[in-house]
C-alpha cells in the first residue's frame, strides 16, 4: 500500500485489461490535465498479457492488480480505495481526452467546484467507419464523500448521494465501441447481463445496459431491444423516480429508424413529447426533433420535415448557449449535437426545399454548410453527394465554385485531389451541366492542376483555341497530366486545337488506354476530333511501333465507339487505322514463323490486321470472291473488330455488285446495238451498218460475235 500524498486534488482511477491499443494515446492525453493540476493517476490491471502493464507503469502513479471476478464494479472500486484527491475521476483505456482541457482546469481553478459537487464532461462516441456516432454527458467527476463506491458487475455505475452536477464542453473521445470490437463486447457482456436481470426483472439501470447488448442492424436482435426499450418505458411511465426516460424514448425512436419504420419512429416521439417531464426544452429534445424531420422527410411529407428541421436548429443553438435543460443527459447519447449532423439536417431541408420547389429557400440552407469543418471531419467527402444533387436539381452551379473555394483552405492536398476527382466521377459525360461545373471551378483563384484543367475547358467551349492550346501544353509540359486519365481532356483539347498529337500521347504513357475510354465516354463527338486530328496531320507512312501502337489506340477506339463523324472522314480513318496497324503488327512479329493457324493466340486486333494484309494481297490479284471469303472467316475469329470488318467486307461487295451491274448494263447495250445493225442490214443502209459495226468492235473487240456481223455485213452488200 502507498503512502497517502497530500495536496492532491483529483485522483483519476483506471481499470485496464490488454489496453495496448489505446492505452498511449489516452494517458499522454491526460498528461496536459495532470500538468495542470495536482492529480494522482491510479491503474488498476486485471489479468493483462500484452504490454499493458508496461505502458501503465510508464505514466501512473501506482500500479495495482486485481484477480478477475466478473465483476466490473469490484475492479473499479479498488481504484477508490486508499486514494488522496478530493475529487474522483474514472476513464477507460480507449477514452481520450481533447487537448483542450481549459474546461476542467476552470472548473477546479474557479467557483464552479464549490458550487457543485459533480460535473459531466461530453463524451463522443465512433463507429465502424471512426466518425462520430453521438454525444452524451456522463457523470465522471465527482466530489469524494463517505460511501463513494461503484455497483454492477456490468456496465458498473457510480453511487454517490451528489445531485447537483455541472455540464463541462470538455470532450471525450470513445473509440472502444467501433465496429466488430462494439459486437464482441455485446456478445461477452449479455449471458452477465441477462443473469443479473434475473435477479431482478425491474431494474431498469439493467434493462438499460441489456437494451445495449443488441444489435438494432440485426431483425431479430431488433425485436427483442424493441420489447426490453417498451418494458423500460413502462417502468419510467409508473415511477417519475426512474430517470432512465429520455435515453428509453430515444433508443426506441433509434431501434425503429434503423428498421425503416418511419411511422412508429414518428409515433413514438409523439409519445415522447406526451410523457415528458421536464415542462421546458430540454437535450432529449434535439435528436427527437432531428428525427422527426428526417423520418418526415422519408415520407415525403417535405413541409412539415421543414418545420421539425428548423426546431431542430433553434435547439442545437440553444444548446450551445447553455439554454437548455441538460438534467437528461447523463442517461441518453445525443447525435444531434454534433456538426455533421447539423450539416446532414441543412442537406436535408435543402432536399426539401428542392421537392417543394422552392429554389431560393434551398439556397439558404446550402449556404449554411460548413463545407471546410465537414471536409476537415470527412476527407472522403460524402457530403458531396448531396452538393450535387443540388447542383442538378436547383442549376445553381455557382455553388460549384463556392465550394471549391472552401475545399481549397483545408489543409491536405488528399482533400482537393478527392474533390476533383468526385466531379470527374459526377459529372463522366460533358454537357450543359459539366461545362457550368467547369465555368464555376475555372473562376476559383488559386493554381491547382485540376483548376488549369477546367480553365483549358471554359476557353475551348468559348471558342478561345489559343487559349485552350496554351493551357493543355502547360499541364503536359509538367506532366500533370501524366498517368491520370481523369485529364483526358487534355487529348480532345489538343486534337481539337490542331497541336501535335504524339508528345500529347507519350505523357500519358501507360495510361492511355484508360485515358482514352475516359474521353470516349465523357466527349459525345470524341471520334469527330480524333477524324479531325488524324485527317489533319500529315502522318508517316510507316513509323516506329510504339508510335504506331498509340496513333492506333486512338484511331482504334473512335472506330468502334464512335458515331458521331462524317461517314466519309470514318471511312478516311478506317483506312489508315488500317494501314498503321498491318505496319504495326509487321515490325513486331516474326510473319514466316506465324502460320495462320497459330494466330489464335494474338489479341483480335492483331488477327485483324494480318487477315487484312492478306485480303489486300488477294485483292491485288483482283479475285474479289476470294476477298469475301477471307473476309468473312475473319469476321468469324475476330467479332471485337465487325465494325471495321464489316465496312470492307461492305465495300468489296458492293465493288463486286457494281462490276455485275455494270457488265448486265454493256451486255444490254450490246443487245442493243446489234438489234440497230442487223436493223439497218435488213433495210440495206450500208453505211449505217458499216459505221455500227466499226463503233461496237471498237468499244468490244472481244465480242465472238463481231465475226459473225462481219460476214453477214459482207454477205449483204456484195
């Protein structure tokens, strides 16, 4: 046993069991508080196996141990005995102080610690995801006096004859309820629970911690919290005493809404506000009002979700004002106190506003979101979500800059990068609604990459080419560009503003072929460009493969994705698309030691190209039919490649066609001509025929028929 000090004024008692996870971070959180005032630092250990215990002796004042019981209460209580402060704290290992500890050195430096004999400090719950997942005020400071000592072998409590506490703004963090670690504690605490439930069916501080123990996500478990959170109402609605009401009320509210039961959710606070007994606004209050609003909203009953939303507001105001009645916070976890659910309530009338209509209403709402503190609190920004769909639906894309700006001042160029990134993915095809978001952003001040890059697209929508061409060799000359398909407008740009296309296509190196699917899909007129691009430039004939390889991953997809061009500017395009991969494919395989049969094993579009090469050598010959027929076995083994398969394939036949029509048209006209000669033999014009037959052997010499015209000329004019 220590010696008792002197002097003292807090004594902070901790149980900790393989703590080494949070253990640190919560006790060089408490370093500046023990600074501050003469504090003794007491932990108790229960059976730990990692490096709890070394940890603990590093920072406490002593070091205790305690055999385990299951008993949460005993444990705690060694952490009362033979303590020298005048005031007792009691944290866990996963509970972390702010940095700002002024609230409880005021507290102890000025009246307030003669004034009452507790204080609460806000504690700020996480989930899964680590964001805040509610706030409450739980009792943790509390004056020593005779008696003092903890009750429950779970979810233990202190027992004290103090009433009268104060409400510090001093935050907690609670990280120990995350995630799988929250279901794990649930499961381990519930056979206790349920025992000591046993004991007593009515005690509603057991009903209580039980109603903890299930998982509103899962139906069954939901069930069974829903009948455990109405049999706690009904012990509070008989005895006033029971001062477990708002935190029995609220939970139900929370277990329903879970459920996607929106009326009982609206129910049950009607209930709530019924049963009440605090007659002024109270904390309780703000989260019944939030969910009224959102529940309200659910149901697409838009003006009084306003309503509720905007009472919502005034109270969370109050709240920070020390307006309110905060008797029932020590007993229920708020959400609604903290910022981004203030900012979810403005997103949501802004919605509603939206649904009624009422574009200007909307706006103010919008204009009310803290953008900076939200994207500081969610560097993923979810939020934004909800800034486009406004976007959309209002077309008030000035908001699109706003926005910017403020993402702009928060510090950490993940941030911005994520921001950018989630308009590209927002708005994938570039209409009226993306050149607005691209107006907004290229008006932000400031250099980003990605401002440049919507600034290249303003002045190309405005006609400003040199503008443009400038702006687009700025992000490629410092390969900003590079290895992002998300710029791929840097390509259309250039293609557009007639600048060399092959150092455009070297920056962005192994990504291009993402590039290029990016701008297909966002540019409706990509293939019109790329024609433009590749009509204009006076390509070589030949060119080393990776040259080639890029020029035809660009002619490629315009080919095959495009419908946009001139037939005759695609048909241009195909031919030399063509032309570059049958180079292409030359330079880099072995030809002789690649028989036909073995071209299964090369990607289509070089199966495509070494089919082609040999239709070209076949139609040299000028035998066409074999040509079709080539054509068509290629079109079998290479259907990825029908579109331009089937534009050749097309226009042999139609060559073939012609040539068929063209030889039944001479064949007519030789019909024709021979009706007139024998025409004018039987009426014995000779120098009709003889000028006849001099014409048609001219134009048909082959004819076998000329000889016999002859000699029937020859017969006739003796």
């Amino acid at each position: 046993m220590k010696a008792k000090q002197t002097g003292i004024l807090l004594t902070i008692g901790m149980i900790v069991k393989n703590e080494e996870q949070y253990l640190p971070r919560c006790l060089e959180a408490l370093r500046p508080l023990r600074e501050a005032l003469p504090c003794e630092l007491i932990i108790t250990d229960t059976g730990s196996t990692d490096r709890t215990l070394e940890i603990a002796a590093q920072y406490a004042d002593e070091v205790r141990h305690f055999q385990w019981c299951d008993d949460y209460a005993a444990a705690r209580n060694t952490t009362l005995e033979d303590i020298s402060g005048e005031w007792y704290m009691y944290l866990d290992a996963d509970e972390i102080f702010d940095p700002d500890i002024s609230g409880v050195v005021d507290f102890f430096k000025g009246p307030l610690c003669k004034k009452f004999q507790a204080a609460a400090l806000r504690f700020i719950n996480y989930d899964s995801q680590n964001k805040p997942a509610g706030s409450f005020y739980p009792t943790r400071i509390i004056k020593r006096a005779p008696g003092l000592h903890f009750e429950g072998a779970v979810h233990e409590h202190l027992v004290s004859d103090v009433k009268d506490g104060y409400a510090l703004q001093t935050v907690v963090r609670h990280y120990g309820y995350m995630g799988e670690l929250a279901r794990v504690k649930m499961l381990r605490y519930r056979p206790m629970m349920l025992a000591e439930l046993e004991k007593n069916p009515d005690d509603p501080r057991m009903l209580r911690q039980l109603v903890d123990g299930y998982d509103p996500h899962y139906p069954e478990e939901a069930a069974e919290r829903k009948r455990l959170l109405e049999r706690l109402i009904a012990i509070c609605l008989a005895d006033k005493t029971v001062n477990q009401r708002p935190f029995a009320f609220l939970s139900l509210v929370r277990t329903q809404w879970t459920q996607s039961d929106f009326e009982g959710v609206l129910d049950t606070i009607r209930w709530y506000f019924k049963e009440k007994l605090i007659k002024g606004d109270s904390a309780a209050d703000i989260d019944m009002y939030a969910m009224r609003g959102f529940a309200l909203f659910n149901l697409k009953q838009f003006a009084p979700a306003l309503d509720a939303l905007d009472e919502y507001r005034r109270l969370y105001r109050a709240f920070y004002e020390r307006k309110l009645d905060l008797s029932d916070m020590g007993t229920v976890g708020l959400h609604g106190i903290n910022d981004e659910y203030l900012m979810r309530s403005l997103y949501v009338s802004t919605q509603c506003c939206l649904a009624l209509n009422d574009k200007e209403r909307a706006k103010t709402y919008i204009g009310q979101v803290d953008i900076s503190s939200l994207a500081a609190a969610y560097p993923d920004l979810p939020f934004l979500a909800d800034e486009f769909g406004y976007m959309r639906a209002s077309g008030d894309f000035a908001r699109m800059g706003a926005l910017c700006t403020q993402i702009m001042a928060v510090d950490g160029e993940s941030v911005r990068l994520r921001f950018f990134q989630l308009v590209e993915k927002e708005f994938p095809v570039f209409d009226g609604q993306k050149l607005e978001a691209a107006r907004a952003l290229a008006a932000v001040k400031g250099e980003h990459k990605f401002l440049t890059l919507h600034r290249m697209r303003a002045a190309l929508a405005d006609g400003d080419s040199s503008q443009a061409a400038e702006l687009a060799q700025a992000l490629l000359v410092k390969q900003d560009a590079g290895a992002d398909p998300y710029f791929a407008d840097v390509l259309y740009c250039v293609m557009l503003c007639g600048q060399p296309l092959a150092p455009a296509l070297d920056v962005f190196g192994a990504a291009l072929e993402e590039t290029l699917n990016v701008l297909a899909g966002q540019r409706p007129d990509f293939d019109t460009a790329v024609c433009a691009a590749f009509g204009r430039e006076p390509f070589p004939q030949s060119g080393a493969p990776g040259e080639l390889f890029r020029r035809t991953r660009v002619m490629l997809l315009a080919l095959l994705r495009g419908t946009g061009a001139e037939q005759a500017r695609r048909d241009q395009l195909a031919d030399l698309y063509t032309r570059e991969i049958i180079s292409f494919c030359e330079q880099v395989y072995n030809l002789a030691a690649l028989p036909e049969q073995e071209r299964f094993i090369l990607p289509a579009e070089h199966r495509f190209a070494l089919g082609m090469r040999e239709v070209n050598a076949v139609l040299g010959q000028g035998d066409a039919a074999a040509c079709l027929q080539k054509l068509q076995a290629l079109l079998d083994s290479c259907p990825t490649m029908h579109r331009l398969i089937k534009r050749r394939l097309d226009s042999i036949a139609r060559q073939i066609q012609e040539k068929s029509e063209a030889v039944n048209e001479f064949e007519r006209l030789a019909m024709s001509v021979k009706q007139q000669f024998y025409g004018f033999l039987k009426a014995g014009r000779r120098d009709a025929c003889a000028e006849v037959l001099k014409a048609y052997a001219a134009v048909n010499p082959d004819d076998p028929e000329i000889d016999v015209m002859r000699r029937d000329f020859e017969q006739s004019f003796r």
